[in-house]
C-alpha cells in the first residue's frame, strides 16, 4: 500500500510535477492528482497502481515497508512516526534504488 504523501514525497525526490509523472505512468494528469490527493492510502483500480509503481520503480524510486529496513542499504526518506500531533498513518517510507548510503 502506497500513502498520498509517500506519493508526492517520490514524485519529489525525482523533481517532477504530476504531469510528467502522469506521461511517466501512462495514466491521467486527473487521476495522479486524485490519488496525491487522497486521505492517505491511494485508491485506485489495480492496473492504474501498477502502472504508476512501474513507472516509479524504473526512474529508481523503492517504496519501503513500515519498519523494514532498505534491502539496497542505500539512502533515503522515513518518516518516523514520533513528531507531535497525530500523523498515525504516515508511512512516509521512501528511497532511492540504488543509491549507497553515506
């Protein structure tokens, strides 16, 4: 499961707005602007998620589980989880593929 905010956190670690990554997945400039826009996991049909992971998995994007540790090793963004107000949900997790770490 992907949240809105892992979403928009890749889209930009690669430096790109949501048309180029609607071109990148093949999919609507509507529908990566609804799933961004989401509450927190993206909701979509299973073709249109494919899509947008494939696209993502290919400029080198890793989503990471909450809790697991990167495979690669390599460096990236987690949201912890521990800043103040209620963010439960979050899963900010996010990296890119291989990348080392520093």
């Amino acid at each position: 499961m992907i949240g809105a905010a892992q979403l928009r956190g890749a889209r930009a670690l690669l430096g790109i707005d949501q048309r180029e990554l609607a071109l990148m997945s093949g999919l609507s400039l509507p529908t990566i602007q609804r799933m961004e826009s989401s509450k927190d996991i993206i909701r979509g049909n299973v073709d249109s998620l494919m899509k947008l992971i494939a696209a993502l998995d290919s400029a080198g994007i890793e989503f990471i589980a909450q809790g697991a540790a990167s495979p690669q090793g390599g460096r990236g963004v987690r949201f912890s989880g521990q800043q103040q107000g209620d963010r439960t949900g979050r899963t900010g997790d996010w990296m890119l593929s291989g990348s080392r770490a520093a």
